[in-house]
C-alpha cells in the first residue's frame, strides 16, 4: 500500500512498484488524481481507495476493505505529506494542525491499523518516507518540520518497539532527498529516479534494513549524541 499516490513521489512509486509484478493499492484524498496514477501503472495491477490517512477512522475502514476483498498487506509504504508555508504568529492553528495529523499521525494511524493483518501473516515491510526538515527548521515551514521531526521519531521507536516483539516485520525510514515535485524544487530529484531507490529498499526484506535509515539509496548512519554516548559511559560503570 502506498499513501499519498495521488501525484508526485506516490506516482511514481505505484508506477514502479507495477512495473515489478506487485498490486498496489493507492490511497490519497483526491479521487480524480488517483485514477491518473492507475493509468500510468501496469494494467490491473493499481486499486486506488479515497481516503484521508489523517482520520483514523477513515483508515480503518479502508484496511477493512482492502483486506475484505484483495487480501492483506504485506508492503506499507507511508509516503503522504501536506507542506504548508506560513508565519506561524500570523496563521490560524488549522494550517499547522493538518501538517501534523497527515505527516506524524498520519503513518501512525496506516501503521495501527495494517500491522495487525502483518500480525496475522508473520510477516512485513513498512518504510516510512523521512526528511530532515525537523533537524533543520526553515522560516515559515514550522508545521511541516515539527510534523516531520515527530515522523522521524515515530519511525525508530517503532523499530525499536517491534524489534523484540515482531522481528519479523522490518522498519525502514527513507529520506528520498529533495524532489522535483509541488512540495520540492524545481532543480530537485526526478521522482521517478527517487522511486527507484524507493522500490528497491520496499521489496528488500533483510532483517537487517530493520532500524535503519536510508538517504537516497544508501544508508544514513546516524552520529551518536552527547546524551547517548553520556548514557554509555555510565553503563560501562557498572
């Protein structure tokens, strides 16, 4: 399941995700923009669903649907975002509001409720779709950096939680870089090029992509902080 593939990286993913033999369902708000996408994917191979990943409920149902009539899921890809630039002193709290509930509570509510069908099976892949954005917030993007800071968060505890419980389903955060694309710039990276890399780390499922975090198409390693490596030194003392 892809979220967000109704334009975009989403596009893109579902495109190529097609292109190699796997049935995508595609969840976005915009039923017309989907429909787009399932034309550009490989025939029968794409099932969009309407669906706001910012409202529980409404992603509840959907995964009921899906695995009502196709079956479980066994790839979650959480790729939807909003960015919306304003100052926050002078913006209602809507305008951060909702970059928050469809960018942090967004991958929380896919993941609460596919992980159970993974649960069923034994077995999953979920990649959630980072950024730095929270490591280095920019004037005017407060909602999307808090929200992205919160995602990444989200992305490792959750490693962290189902790595003793559920080892068998492998958590990845990837951080594609900065796209081409309404929310990118217009020289960033081709989404289709960023797709590939996209496609490649979902089908990968070595246990040890678990926890780890990938920019681009290579594995990001994370600088120890002074709080972790103050955690160590007095651990070591006893």
């Amino acid at each position: 399941m892809v979220t967000g593939a109704s334009a975009g990286l989403g596009r893109a993913l579902s495109r190529r995700l097609t292109a190699r033999g796997v049935v995508v369902v595609g969840i976005a708000r915009n039923d017309r923009e989907l429909h787009v996408t399932g034309e550009n994917c490989a025939p029968s191979s794409f099932l969009p669903i309407r669906c706001n990943v910012a409202d529980f409920f409404d992603v509840q149902t959907a995964a009921t649907e899906i695995q009502k009539n196709i079956g479980t899921v066994d790839i979650l890809i959480n790729n939807a975002a909003i960015l919306d630039e304003c100052d926050f002193l002078s913006s209602n709290a809507d305008r951060i509001n909702d970059q928050i509930l469809t960018n942090l509570l967004g991958p929380v509510n896919c993941v609460r409720a596919f992980l159970p069908q993974m649960l069923v099976q034994k077995k999953g892949r979920i990649v959630n779709v980072g950024s730095f954005a929270g490591d280095d917030p920019r004037q005017g993007k407060l909602g999307y950096a808090v929200s992205k800071a919160g995602a990444r968060c989200f992305s490792l505890a959750l490693a962290r939680e189902l790595e003793s419980k559920l080892p068998s389903v492998i958590v990845t955060e990837w951080i594609p870089g900065i796209l081409c694309t309404r929310y990118g710039q217009p020289d960033g990276i081709d989404p289709d090029v960023a797709a590939c890399w996209g496609v490649d780390l979902a089908l990968d499922d070595r246990v040890e992509l678990h926890g780890k975090t990938y920019l681009k198409d290579e594995e990001f390693i994370r600088t120890t902080t002074i709080r972790q490596k103050l955690r160590k030194a007095v651990a070591s003392m006893f």
